[in-house]
C-alpha cells in the first residue's frame, strides 16, 4: 500500500468499540425517509454499500430524537418509535454483515426546528439573510424533556444493535446554539459565563451516559461553524476550548468529533495546529476530524467540487491530530472511496455535485 495512505488503514480500539480502520462516514442528512419516518431497505442498502468499501465507522444522518420540536422537515428518519428501532436494526445489521461498525448521529434542531425552541428567543437566519420563525425561549419543562428525549433515544440506538451514539452538538442546533454567545442571552445558571453556557449540553451527555450505561460507546459533534454563520466562534482561544473538551470528557464522552469545513485548517489565526489537534491534546480523547477531505471546496462554498488528493488527511492521523477522519460528500458518488484510496487510485474518484443527493444511491 501506498505510503502516503497507509495511516489511514490501522486498526483503533476505542473503549469498547473496535473499529478495522480509521475512516469514518460523516453524519449526512439526506432526506428521503417520510412518514412514519422508519428507516427504509433503501438506507440500509446505503449505508451497508459505503460500509462494503471500507468505511470502517459509518455515522448516520442526523436522526430526530423526538416528535415534539426535535424535527425541522418531515423527511429526516426517527428513533422513537418500535417500528422506527426496527427499521433502524435492519440498517445496522446490513452494515455489520459488510465487516463495518455503525454509529446514529442524535439530532434536536432546536432554533432550525419546524416548532422552534431555544435557550432564548432569538431567531436563526436563512441562507438568503431573512429570519426564521422566533423560537420559544425553553423553559424547566423543555429542558427536563429535551435532556430526556436524548437519553432515551440513546437507549433506544442501543436496543437497535448500533455500536455506538454521536450526539449531534454542532452547527447552531439546540446544544451548540446553548454555548452560543449569540443565540443564548439566559439570565439564569444556563446563560452568561462560558461555563453557564456550557451547563446544558454537558447534562445531556450525563444523562446519555446515565441511559447507556458504562461500557457504551458516546461520541460528541461539535463545532465552531453555524449552518447560518460560517464564521461563528464559540471556542476564542484554547483556554475555552480546553474547560469545554476536558469537561465532556469528565460527562462521559468517549470520543470528540470535530466538526470543521476544512479538516487541515489552522484553528486560529497565530495557530498552526487544526482544531482537532488541539481537541486531542487538551483532551486527551480520541478525536475525528472532518472537512474537504479529497474535495477542492469547503462546504457551502460551491455545489461540485474538484477532487483532490486525500494525502493531507492521511498525515493528520501520522502526526498525531487525528485517530480518524471522516468523509462526508465524497462518499456520496464514491461508496467505494476507500478500496480506491487505498490503492493511490484517487483521480478515479467521482467528483461531488449535489444533484447526486437527489437518489439515495
Ligand atoms: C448533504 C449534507 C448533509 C449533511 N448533514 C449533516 C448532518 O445530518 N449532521 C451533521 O452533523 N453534519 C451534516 N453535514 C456536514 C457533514 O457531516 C460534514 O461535516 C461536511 O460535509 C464537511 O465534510 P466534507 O467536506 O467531507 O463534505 C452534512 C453535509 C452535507 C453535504
């Protein structure tokens, strides 16, 4: 095997999650799952295809957590409901036959939810700069059923046979918009400080851990990037960096994902290390990064990319920033990324253009 890849292609031990290599499945949203939201053989067959070419962890799209304000469209899958654990058992079990592991990424939309609830009522914005609708400003009762609805849906991915939860706390959805100085005003313990701010979230990863047990597997997304501001900064130098990674390290997270749109990508300005770098060293904890690998665009910026060469991420792992990477829009026309990766074939690999996501292929 090429040089250059073969840090990709090591096995990893996490706890109690054993994964045959270091390449990761990006959660992606893809929208093809309607009422009564039972993942379907068409996603199994997906997910099963990409686990068939390598990909050593697959990570789903983000799944509701609830019926009530958990939801922004009514195509995203659930994990509530008999029916939905079923179906949801028929994708891991299609994953596991192909030699992969399998994790569900947990998703409250919080401010983006059709229903919108919020650490305060401050609206997020559209693509083209309007406003979305105001979200309720959560109550006691919202956050005792939000961090509830977590560790049951967590419970439930647990019945359904998956080998792990990823807790969805990035992009300006209801955890991250909590750490947000923007999105979160509260005058209460839950709002102000950095370590207010952070309260929320890390109850949910406690209750996650409390619901699962010891052994289970619990990854957390995070990120500084919004859906709606690309630019956001929840996370200004190291030292807030450092008390949010070690503190979700301390709640009972096992591994960190780290949510950047260029996996390679300086965390600061006068930094020369990625944020996942940082997140593993502060931490001490496992960490993926994710971000253009074998892309020319960072996301958002162009709706087909160029490919390019995926050396970059491989020498993320080799220098000790990353255990795994994760690969989001490449897949999408390339289910096969990793047999091609791995024999230096890249240039064969199909360019991303998003009207790929219209079939489920
Ligand atoms: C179509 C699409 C859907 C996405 N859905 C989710 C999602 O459900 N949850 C999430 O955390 N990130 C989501 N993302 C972000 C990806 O997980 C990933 O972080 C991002 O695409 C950057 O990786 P890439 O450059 O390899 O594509 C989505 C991205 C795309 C392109």
């Amino acid at each position: 095997m090429p040089h250059r890849y073969e840090s990709f292609f090591q096995p990893l031990q996490i706890g109690a999650l054993s994964l045959p290599n270091r390449l990761a499945m990006a959660p992606m949203t893809r929208r093809q799952c309607p009422a009564p939201h039972v993942p379907t053989d068409a996603m199994a067959a997906y997910y099963a295809r990409r686990a068939a070419g390598g990909v050593g962890l697959i990570i789903t799209e983000g799944t509701h957590i609830d019926s009530l304000h958990a939801w922004d469209t009514d195509t995203v899958p659930r994990i509530e409901t008999d029916a939905q654990i079923d179906g949801w058992r028929n994708v891991v079990d299609a994953v596991h036959a192909e030699g992969g592991r399998i994790a569900v990424q947990l998703w409250h939309t919080g401010r983006h939810a059709a229903d919108p609830i919020a650490p305060s009522a401050i609206p997020a914005m559209r693509a083209d700069g309007t406003h979305k609708a105001t979200p309720r400003e959560m109550g006691p009762a919202d956050l005792d059923q939000v961090r509830d609805a977590f560790a049951r849906a967590a419970e439930r991915a647990r019945e359904a046979g998956f080998d792990a939860v990823e807790i969805h706390g990035a992009h300006g959805y209801i955890l991250d918009s909590f750490l947000s100085p923007e999105a979160n005003v509260r005058r209460d313990p839950y709002g102000g400080s950095f370590e207010n701010r952070m309260r929320f979230p890390l109850e949910v990863v406690r209750a996650v851990r409390a619901a699962v047990g010891s052994n289970y597997p619990i990854i957390y997304r995070f990120s500084q990037w919004k859906v709606d501001d690309y630019t956001a900064l929840n996370f200004p130098d190291p030292e807030i960096l450092g008390m949010w990674v070690r503190a979700l390290r301390e709640a009972g997270a096992d591994l960190l994902h780290v949510s950047t749109r260029d996996a390679t990508e300086p965390a600061w300005d006068h930094s020369d290390t990625t944020l996942a770098g940082w997140t593993r060293e502060l931490s001490g904890l496992p960490v993926i990064a994710v971000g253009r690998v074998s892309t020319s665009a960072s996301m958002g910026e162009a709706r087909s990319v160029e490919t390019t060469d995926p050396a970059p991420a491989a020498a993320l792992i080799k220098s000790g920033e990353a255990d795994l990477i994760a690969i989001g829009r490449a897949l999408i026309p390339n289910p096969d990324w990793a047999q091609k990766v791995r024999t230096a074939a890249w240039r064969d690999l199909v360019p991303y253009d998003a009207k790929q996501l219209e079939a489920l292929e």
